[in-house]
C-alpha cells in the first residue's frame, strides 16, 4: 500500500477570475482546516487527487485541487481540470426531463411505454417512477467494475432492450433499488421528445443558461490530456490508469465531465431556484412515497436527507476511475464538491464530510436538545425557535408543568442521543435523559428550515 505524507502531496490553488458577484472567501482559519482535511484524507485512502469547490452564502468560496492529476508522467491536479462526475449527472437528465414537462411536451406521469415501445411493463412504468428508482427495471451496472461487454460500443436502445426488456425486480412503486437503466431510459425519452441529442439538449437549456463552460460528455471518449486521468487499484495495490468504457454505457446515467466550478453552479441555481419553476423544483427536491407508505428519502436523481438538523440534497457518482460527492444545504445557501480521480468512494465522501464538519461545526450532537431542556426545567422557552404547531403546544400550563416536574430531579447523570432520521418531511430525534433511579425520554422533531416542531418529554421503563 502506498502511503502518501503530506508533505509528499502536491497542493495547487489557482485564483479564478470571477466576477466580485460570484466570489465569496472562506476565513484563512476554515481555508487551512479544509486544506489539512484534503492532505489527511488523501495520504490515507492513497487517492491520486481531488478537486473541489464550496459554495457559501450562494457564491463560490473556495476552489482547490490537491495531489496528482496524473502519476506518471507526474502532474499536479489544478481547478481548472475535469473530472468525471458519475452518477451526479443523474440531476442533469432529470433536470431536462422538467424542462419538457414546463413546455408541455410530457408529463411525469406519462407511461414510459408512450415514447418507448415494447418495454416490460411500459404502459404501468411512468417517467417519475424512472427518475426516482421505484420502477422495477434492473441496474445494468451495479458492480464497482467495468465488465467484459463494457469494453465494448453498446446504443442506448442496446442497452434498454437487455435490462428493460426483462422481468422486473418488483411491482412499480413498491420498492427502491437503485438503476442506471433508468436514466438511459430517461436520456432515449428526452432525445425522442425534444427532437435532438441529450447533451445538445443539456447546452441549451442547462450548461448554458448558468454558464457551465467545461462540461463535456466522458461518454464520448476519454478525457483531454490536459484533465485528470481515471485510476483504479486492486486491493491495496498500486494506483493504476483505469480502464474506459465504451461509448454507450453512460448515456443519460453518468456520461458527464466537469471542473468542480461548475458544478458549484448548478448548486448555486439550485439554492437560487434561478433555472427551472417553482413546480419543477417542488417535484425535484420532494421524495417520492412507496406504495406501502414507506420514504426511501429520494426524489429525482437528488437524495434527500437531514444531516444535524439541516435538509441536504446529495448524490454521489462513479465511473471508472473516478468518484465525486455532491451536497446542496438550500437552507443554509450553502454546498460541497468533491471530484477524485480514484475508483474509492470513501475519499471523496470522506473530504465532504469533513469540509461539512468544518463549515456547519457541531461541538456536542446533544448540544441543541440539552439547551431547550435546560430552558424547560426552569419554565423558559425561546419561541423563535419553535414552530407555531410548538408554541402552541408550550402553554403556560405546559411550562409550569415542565418546569415543575423536572426541577425537583436535579440535574441529569447523562444526556444521549439514541436515533436520528427523517419522517414526514422533518428530521426526528430521540434522546435519552439518565437520573439516579429513573430514565426520560426526548422526542424532537424538526422542519427543514431548523424550527422545531416538536420537543416532548415522556419517562421510561426500566
């Protein structure tokens, strides 16, 4: 295994010329933080590079690569290079799907078997169920390899008519597994509804508007020279230049390639909601239900998760040779990029979740529940930071009987946080408050936008 110090890590930082509009900084404090959390996390996961970006405030705060681009002959990674982003592409194909469905030409209700004939099941699937995982037709590709046929030029239809053809993996609607056949399927529907390619489609009505100038389509062919190159390692093996797929196999799934600025673009137009309508953002940003009732926390091509109180949209990708980690805090005006050139996910969501810990800093995940419990022991609530259902609930009946009951116990022996996860659109938590001789329990439940919904106190069973 090679292991790589930091000082053998080659960092670059290159100042882009961006207009005073677009450009925020980051503290020379946060600057240095994330930059010794890129060093630490490349020597230990042996990636060559990574790229990234961070949005503050809804601008661009900070640009970097660190490592190699290249390791033999050696180059170091800058800005300005790209990098395959995978799977992240899934937004962009989802993206143009609503743009027809703004211009009237299709619905996402329509039944994909509309556009595309001859489909399992295509008269039941429908183009939500596509985008959002929940149609049942199987992943081509769920390995974390290029397989033998990969090597090899496949169509679009190609593809579709070996994986979409076949049995489902499960009624439409009832479950969630992840498919890139999917999005192949919803790449043929937008070429075949808006009459001309995917990627001219994407220039147009996308990567121009917010002026995305170095996205290329990796599904085309390898990357420039001047770019990072994909590599791959067995085991813990050396790194080594990754083999490419044939043209075909990333269609409408994974096919694109960016600088991380670019990137950062699209989030910022997704914290500004300044491409699509407020329609098309409310179907894009909300997680589609199963027909048993359950939230698989997934909307279209954006996962949808809470991460200490905050409303995260995050999608990772991979494709040979590469991996990327995406995540927009709308609430917060606020994301992360992170590009590497490593078939190893766990260095790009690694960087992201250390720049998150470094930008949205948490002293104690306890923190926020023990200091409104603290208030209510004493009868004193913040309003401004619940929710109307909440203050509602904290009567003036309510706080004397908070006040009064849990006064007498003193102070807790221990405070912990037993669960953490969403439900109903607000995250919900559960804490456990130790005493000498008797437990309590805590039930906090959130909006996305921080106010709390509610704050409950129940005692428990020994």
């Amino acid at each position: 295994m090679r292991i790589w110090g930091p000082g053998a890590i080659a960092l670059m930082v290159t100042t882009l010329a961006l207009a005073g509009s677009c450009r925020a900084e980051l503290s020379p404090q946060v600057k240095a933080e994330i930059d010794r959390t890129a060093e630490r996390v490349l020597a230990r996961t042996g990636a060559p590079s990574a790229s990234i970006a961070v949005v503050q405030d809804g601008k661009i705060a900070y640009l970097k690569a660190y490592g190699k681009a290249e390791l033999s002959p050696s180059r170091a990674a800058t800005p300005q290079m790209r990098y395959a982003i995978g799977s992240i592409s899934k937004q962009f194909t989802a993206a143009a799907i609503l743009i027809l469905a703004e211009q009237g030409k299709l619905t996402l209700e329509d039944p994909v078997g509309k556009y595309i004939p001859g489909l399992t099941r295509g008269d039941q699937i429908t183009i939500r169920q596509i985008l959002s995982h929940t149609s049942g037709y199987s992943d081509f590709w769920p390995q974390d390899y290029v397989f033998p046929d990969m090597m090899r030029t496949v169509t679009p239809q190609g593809i579709l008519d070996r994986w979409a053809k076949a049995p489902l993996d499960f009624e439409p609607g009832a479950d969630w597994q992840y498919s890139n056949t999917g999005y192949v399927l919803a790449g043929v529907i937008v070429e075949k509804v808006s009459g001309e390619p995917l990627m001219s489609f994407l220039q147009k009505h996308v990567f121009a508007p917010l002026h995305m100038t170095s996205v290329v389509d990796f599904d085309n062919g390898p990357l420039p020279a001047e770019d990072a190159r994909p590599y791959a390692r067995f085991a813990l093996g050396p790194q080594r230049l990754a083999p490419v797929s044939g043209r075909g196999w990333l269609f409408g799934a994974g096919g694109l390639a960016m600088r991380p600025e670019d990137l950062a673009r699209w989030d910022i137009s997704e914290i500004e909601h300044s491409l699509l309508s407020a329609r098309s953002y409310a179907d894009q940003t909300k997680s589609v239900v199963l027909t048993s009732g359950r939230d698989p926390h997934y909307s279209l091509g954006l996962s949808i998760r809470a991460s200490h109180g905050r409303r995260v949209l995050e999608h990772g990708g991979e494709v040979s040779g590469f991996t990327s980690e995406n995540r927009i805090f709308p609430e917060d005006r606020a994301a992360i990029v992170v590009l590497t050139n490593a078939v190893d996910s766990s260095a790009s969501n690694g960087l992201a979740d250390g720049i998150e810990a470094i930008l949205f800093p948490e002293t104690d995940e306890t923190r926020v529940a023990r200091a409104i419990f603290d208030n209510l022991r004493q009868g004193r609530i913040d309003r401004s930071k619940f929710a109307t259902n909440a203050n509602d609930y904290f009567s003036a009946q309510a706080l004397r009987d908070f006040a009064d009951s849990l006064a007498p116990l003193g102070e807790p022996t221990g405070f912990k946080r037993l669960t953490y996860r969403l439900r109903g659109g607000m995250t919900a938590e559960v804490y456990q408050v130790e005493y000498a001789g008797r437990r309590l329990q805590i039930i906090l439940r959130a909006m996305p936008d921080g106010r709390i919904e509610q704050f409950t106190v129940n005692p428990l069973a020994d």
